[in-house]
C-alpha cells in the first residue's frame, strides 16, 4: 500500500475587463485618458491597447492620446493568474465623438 496524497484543485477565476475614459464625446486636440478596470488580473498582468485595431500604448493600465472623432479604443487583458477562465478577456470597445473647435 502506497502513502496517501491529498490534492488541492484550486478554482478558475474568471479574468475581465472593463475601460472607461476622462470624456466623451471631445473637444478636437484634447487628450484623453483610459482607464483599466480588472477582475483576477494577477501581479504581472499584460494590458494591449487597440485604437480602430492597430495595437498602441504601452504594457499600462491606462493610456492617453489625443483621438479622432469615430476612433474605437480597446484592450486586451492576459492575466497570469494560474487557473482561470476567459482569460485573455477584451474589454467593451468605446467609440470616441468629437466637436471641432
């Protein structure tokens, strides 16, 4: 008889993400900031932005840049947490407006 091995299976965690920015609909020229808001992200989250699906930005939680009206901006979360579900998760896309000076 072999000694006995207790296992523990840890759950998945649901990854997600959600963006929202400093305003909107914008003045044209003005910069605007997006903000990451995360489920289950990890300590060594990567975070991609996508402006109209080009990638941009850095490895951040947020992002700044000056848009143009109709640009659609979104983010692509990979958590590194072990176990989870979901995961890369993309966050809503926000499609910017704008007025002219």
């Amino acid at each position: 008889m072999s000694n006995e091995i207790i296992m523990t299976i840890n759950p998945k965690l649901p990854v997600s993400i959600s963006i929202s920015t400093t305003e909107n609909p914008i003045c044209e020229g003005d910069a605007v900031t997006f903000t990451a808001f995360t489920t289950n992200k990890g300590m060594l989250p990567v975070y991609q932005w996508f402006v109209n699906s080009t990638p941009v930005g850095t490895n951040d939680s947020t992002y700044t840049y000056i848009p143009s009206a109709g640009d659609q901006v979104y983010c692509l979360l990979t958590s590194s947490e072990l176990c989870t579900a979901n995961n890369p998760a993309t966050s809503d896309t926000v499609t910017m407006s704008g007025n002219p000076l």
